[in-house]
C-alpha cells in the first residue's frame, strides 16, 4: 500500500467529517449554508476516494472496479464545484440563477460520462512500476468539462470576494478572505495535477489536488474557530476541533512512519498488516490523548514550583460544585498545586488544612474575627496573633467571601516551596482561586468524601 493512498483516505475522512460536524452544529441561520457545505464535502469525499482506490489498484484489477474508481473520479469533481460555488453564491439572485445553469450542465457531464465514458477517455492503464493511467481525450468533451470547473469555481471565489467586500463586519470580512486564500492555494494546485497535467498524459501526480484540498479545509476551519464564519454550537465546534487536530497529526505520523520504514528497510511501501497495525496504533493514541494530556497538565501543575497553574486548578475547584467535600483533601490539594507547604480553611471553629496544625481555641477564634484587609484579601493579623502564626509556618492568612460579599471563613496559607519566596510570589493567581472556593463548600457536608479531586 502505498503512502499516498492513505493519505488520500485520511483527507477523505477529514472531508467527510467535516462536513458532517458543520451541518450538525449550525444553528437555523446558517443550516442551508452548513447543507451546502456538507453536500460539497460528500462529493470531495467520492472524489478522493475514487483516486485513491484507482491509483492502488493492481494490474490484475477488474474492468468493473476500475470503472467505477474512473467514475467516482470524474462525477465527484463536477459535483463538488457545483456545490463549492452554491455554498457562495446562494444568497444572490445572480447566484441562484448560476446554481440552476450550472447544475444542469454539471447533470449533462455527469450524464454524459455514465452514457459514455469513451467520450473522456480512451483507455486506461495498470502499472505497478510506472503507475496507473487515465488516457483521457484531448478532444473537446474535456475542454469543456475543464471550463465547467474553471466558471464554477470562479463563481465560488467571486461570491467569496463579494461577500468579503459587502461584509459590515470586519470579523466576517476577514473569514471571508481567509478561506478565498486557502482555497486558492488549493485551486492552483488542483487545476495543475488534476486537469492540466493529466491532459498532456501525467497522471501519477492527481493525487496531489485531493491532498491539497486539506489546506482549503484548514483555512475554512480556522475562519469558523476564529472570526465565526458559521455559528456552530460549542460542542460541535470543539469536536470540529477534534477532526481537525487528530487528522492532521494521523497525516504527519503515517509521513514520518513511511519515510523512517524506507529510510531502515529499503522497502518503498510496506505490507498491509503493517498498514493496520499503525492504524490500530494511531487510533490507540488518540484514544488515550485525552488521558494523556490531563496527565501532562497534572505533572505539569505539580512541577512548575515558580508558578501556579490557576486554569488547571479552577477547572478542578468547579468541577466539584454541587458535591460534597473533604476540605481537608481540598487544602491538600491547593497546597500541591499552588505550590505552598500548607493550605488550611479555619471555619465554625475548626481548622481543616494540608497537614495537622493545632491551634488552641484562643487562636482560631481570633483567626474568625480578622474581618478587614488593606485592599484585598489579605488579612493583618495582630502581634500576639502573628507571633502564633509565624510559629506555625503561616506566611499569609486570607478572607474568604461568597457572591454576596459575606464572610464564609478564612484559608491558611504556609511558606512557599522550592526556592520562591511567599512575599516575591505573584499572589494574584491566589485571589483568583479565593474567589472559586465558597461556592464549593458547604457547611456541615465537609467530611463526606464522595468526590475526589
């Protein structure tokens, strides 16, 4: 198996499931946009498809199999121009006039060629060696089916321009330009390897145009993520996302893997097992990816003693809103991964903390009646106060307040750790956290553990 075709396949499910996640996350004013897109991306589908499957068949492929890649070939990319200009060009009067022309020249080609595939080519060719080939016709049933694509997809990026040029928004502007420019690198190089150069007998190369495509894809995702092209629902735009990111990272690793298996072994292809094997390998990593990087951020938040991870600690701290808490397992928590050597809450008269500090009544109830910060959360202990603090290893004591602004306790924060002193600290990370805390404690619950961090 060749490297090309799988790459022409993972381009293939990257098509199709872009497509699919698209119109399944727009929202009703952009469903007829995102159906387009998704029927555009169905017929790139058959096209890629049909070229992988005609560039790896055997020299003993039968007359059928080889007709039908040859068809999906040629009925695909007729059909994928007439929808890359309808996703364009439907908003306008001129534009629905041209998707009716051009959709009935699209069904004369494609009618023509089922009829009559002599009239594209004339024969075709199997050869393990040299590769396979299409003789198409230089006759003028092929000029006119190369026009065809060249006004449909001139009308797509006329309708591309225009929609960028009227654009109130400058946002809608840019993604507009965004995927004119993707597209473009991927037209001049689809109209090169995919009709020019098979026209004058090179056909070894079409491949490059389905491979290509994958930038248009790229540029068309970006301009959703970053300027919202379509108003897609969170969910599906993160699995959009999802698509995205893990087939191309499949696309580099079977690259690297076929130039280091032709690099050690002199082979210029490898067997199919070893095809399925790297597959089964590739899935297996995307499944544990997930895992993975929740492993990383762990380590990672425990490693970096300079600095507190605040987005990995929030995360955490609001998945446990509306459960029950140990807020002992909490301050442990907070005293990991914000890098201190203790963490306490002092609340209705009991300390909960990282590790067993005790305090005489005396002092926890003068700990409750801190009420006022010079500007923040950040309390000023008396001497008396500060003298049995600072025995303890306590370098800081903060307030804790709930959304209404009443006091629900005081935290306890020891020395930092590493070589990070608490007062060269950057304690903003820490009032951030602060204000997470209250809407996960609940009073008279904090000994159940029912949900570990």
């Amino acid at each position: 198996m060749q490297l090309t075709t799988l790459l022409l396949v993972v381009v293939a499910i990257l098509t199709a499931l872009s497509g699919i996640a698209v119109f399944s996350g727009a929202h009703k004013g952009d469903r007829v946009q995102a159906f387009l897109f998704f029927f555009t991306t169905l017929a790139a589908l058959v096209w890629a498809v049909g070229i992988g499957i005609f560039l790896s068949l055997p020299v003993d492929a039968g007359a059928e199999i080889t007709q039908v890649s040859i068809y999906m070939i040629y009925i695909g990319a007729p059909v994928m121009s007439w929808g890359l200009m309808a996703y364009t060009c439907h908003k306008y009067l001129p534009g629905k006039i041209g998707m009716g022309i051009l959709g009935i020249i699209c069904l004369t080609l494609v009618a023509i060629i089922l009829i009559n595939p002599d009239v594209l080519y004339s024969s075709y060719e199997l050869n393990n060696i040299s590769g396979n080939i299409v003789h198409v016709k230089q006759d003028a049933f092929y000029i006119i089916y190369g026009i065809y694509h060249f006004i449909a997809v001139g009308l797509y990026m006329t309708g591309l321009w225009y929609a960028a040029h009227t654009a109130k928004s400058i946002l809608v502007k840019k993604a507009h330009l965004m995927v004119l420019i993707g597209f473009t690198i991927t037209g001049v190089l689809a109209l090169v390897f995919d009709f020019i150069l098979p026209y004058f007998g090179k056909y070894d190369t079409i491949w490059v145009g389905v491979f290509a495509m994958s930038i248009a894809w790229i540029f068309h995702y970006y301009a959703i993520l970053r300027y919202r092209l379509l108003d897609l629902s969170s969910p599906w735009l993160k699995g959009f996302s999802h698509i995205i990111v893990m087939s191309l990272a499949a696309i580099m690793y079977l690259v690297i893997f076929f130039i280091i298996f032709a690099a050690l072994f002199k082979v210029p292809a490898p067997s199919t097992q070893v095809i399925v094997l790297n597959i089964l390998m590739i899935i297996a990593v995307m499944l544990l990816f997930p895992a993975l990087n929740e492993l990383s951020t762990f380590i990672g938040s425990l490693s970096s003693t300079d600095e507190v991870d605040v987005a990995y600690i929030v995360k955490k701290l609001t998945g446990l809103v509306g459960y029950d808490v140990n807020l002992n397992e909490i301050a442990s928590f907070l005293a990991d991964h914000m890098h201190f050597q203790y963490v306490g809450f002092v609340e209705n008269d009991e300390i909960y903390g990282s590790k067993n500090i005790k305090f005489s009544p005396e002092v926890i109830a003068e700990i409750e009646k801190l009420r006022k910060s010079n500007g923040g959360i950040w309390l000023e202990p008396n001497e008396q106060l500060a003298t049995a603090l600072k025995k303890a290893e306590i370098a800081g004591v903060a307030e804790l307040r709930d959304s209404k602004g009443r006091v629900v306790g005081q935290v306890l924060i020891g020395k930092s750790t590493g070589h990070v002193n608490f007062s060269d600290r950057d304690l903003v990370p820490v009032e951030i956290i602060m204000q997470v805390l209250p809407a996960i404690m609940h009073p008279g619950n904090h000994r159940i553990k029912k949900h570990l961090l």
